[in-house]
C-alpha cells in the first residue's frame, strides 16, 4: 500500500498534474504573471490592491485572493484592470489578484 501510495505521489510529480497555473508545464518553481481582463474605463493608474492566497500541500488552501478583496486594500471604487501573479512550489503555490485603477 505504500508503495502505490509513493508511485502515485511521484506520478503525479513528473506528469505535472499537481502544478496549477500559468502556461509553464510542471516545473520544481515556477513564476507567472496572467493578465486578467481589462474594462472600457480611462484614467490614470492611481492605486493598485493586491490579495493572496495560499495552497499548501495542494490539500489546504488559505487566504483570499478575490478581486474584492484586492480593491478594498487598496480603497479602489473604478477597476481598470486585473491581473494575476501565480507562484509554483513543489509543495503548494501561492495565487495574488492585482487591481488597478482609482
């Protein structure tokens, strides 16, 4: 049982199946930005929120990386554009939404 227990552990490694995120393919760390969507409202970039969360183990995830989330830190009442920052790990990753606008 153990040892089905690691095959399918390592499989799972080496066939990328437990990365998520970004167009990069499985990889020990990877380290990608995707854009979001951006709208029809004109202005200059006045503040940018950022919110984060956590996937450890790729069974707990914590944190709230909602666009919400992002524009209350940052007092953001007209979105611009959105953006994504995903970090790979080998043993979890870490997703942040980045908005801007004023």
């Amino acid at each position: 049982m153990k040892k089905l227990f690691l095959l399918c552990i390592v499989g799972g490694l080496l066939s990328g199946c437990m990365f998520r995120g970004g167009d990069t393919g499985p990889a020990l760390f990877a380290k990608t930005r995707a854009s979001g969507w951006a709208t029809d409202n004109i202005g200059t970039i006045r503040r940018q929120g950022k919110a984060c969360s956590n996937n450890i183990l790729y069974l707990i995830a914590t944190g709230d990386s909602s666009i919400s989330a992002a524009k209350q830190r940052a007092g953001i009442s007209k979105v611009y554009s959105v953006d994504y920052d995903i970090t790979n790990y080998l043993i979890g990753s870490t997703v942040c939404t980045i908005v801007s606008g004023e």
